[in-house]
C-alpha cells in the first residue's frame, strides 16, 4: 500500500499528508491503514522510522492513529475557516503529541556569537511515538498563518487536504496531474462531446 496512488504527498504539511490517509472522503471513504503493519509502513514512507519491532501495542497505535486523524482534520478546517477547534479535538492533539520529547534548545558559539541549536530528539521507539510527531506538526500549524491556506481539493471525487502556496492564493485541485487534468478532461468532453487526444492536441 506504498504507492503515490494509495498514500499522497501533496498536502504540504506531514499532518495533512496524514489526514490525507483516509481516501475518497467527499464520497465513499477508502481506509489506507487497514492493519497495524500499514501504519507502520506510512510512517516509513512519510521518513519517519520507527525502531522497535512490531508488538502488540501496534493494535492500539492504530486506533490512535484514527482518532488522531479525524481530530487534526477537524480541528485544521475549523482553524482554516476562521473558527476554534473544540476541547476534546485540542485534547487529542496536545496528549498524542506529548508522547515523543522535541528536540532540546541549545546554545552554541558561532563565527564568536552566541546562537541557538538543538540536539536531536531520539527516533520514535514504537508507532505511538511516530504519531506525537505529526501531531506535533498539527501543534504548530494550527496557531500559524499557513493555516488559513489550507484548502480541500475541488474535485467532486477527491476531497484531499492541502496547503495552498500558489502565489494568488487560488489553487483548486491537489494536484494539477491528477485532478486538475481530470477536470479539464471531463470539461473538454462536455463542449465537444469527444475525449481529448492523448498527444494534448485538439
């Protein structure tokens, strides 16, 4: 379940690439994390490695990697449209993301002036930690302006999550290779009545 065509990385942000976990949802939602191993290996391809082996907490890592998910969408598009997460989804975020330490603040001496460094936080040791990392992401994306770009893809069958960067601010489609060309597809086929060709040309 590795391929781009089940796991995306367009949502800008690792948060929203998980959000992003769960497909399809302006229609019939399609679960990418069906068993323990798929977190697993989401958090492997989104490069974050896990150290210890597969247990038997992996189970319950998936049940908070759900709930996780469907708190960090909420409580994105509430902050995106302008309006408060509420408690229980903050509570999800602010408890999922104390589970991993961050890096710890450092001083250090550079070209002879004091600056700032950090040591490295340790890799996560099981799942749950993985998960504080995202959640971690979503900490910080919510109080920020980046918020207020995040934007659900305007395709009728798609409805991923990402953050707008274009430079006007109006960038409708997760990715112009997928959906955006599927719409134009289907708007070229509605005025002419025929598929476009497959060289581009009319």
């Amino acid at each position: 379940m590795s391929s781009d065509d089940v796991w995306l990385r367009c949502g800008g942000r690792l948060c929203l690439d998980f959000v992003n976990t769960l497909r399809n949802r302006a229609r019939v939602p399609r679960e990418t994390l069906v068993v323990p191993e798929d977190l697993r290996r989401w958090l492997e391809w989104a490069g974050i490695a896990v150290t210890a082996r597969p247990a038997a907490r992996d189970a319950d890592a998936l049940a908070l990697a759900r709930k996780l998910r469907d708190a960090l969408d909420r409580a994105v598009l509430a902050a995106a449209d302008g309006t408060l997460p509420t408690p229980a989804d903050l509570a999800v975020l602010n408890s999922t993301a104390a589970a991993h330490p961050l890096p710890t603040p450092q001083l250090t001496v550079a070209n002879g002036q004091l600056a700032h460094a950090t040591t490295p936080a340790p890799a996560p040791a099981d799942p749950a930690a993985g998960l504080a990392l995202i959640a971690q992401d979503a900490v910080a994306l919510l109080p920020s302006p980046e918020v207020r770009r995040v934007r659900v893809c305007g395709a009728d069958d798609c409805a991923v999550r990402f953050v707008d960067r274009s430079p006007a601010h109006n960038r409708r489609w997760c990715s112009m290779e997928r959906c955006g060309n599927r719409a134009k597809a289907r708007r070229h086929v509605a005025r002419t009545g025929r598929a476009p060709r497959a060289d581009g040309g009319g």
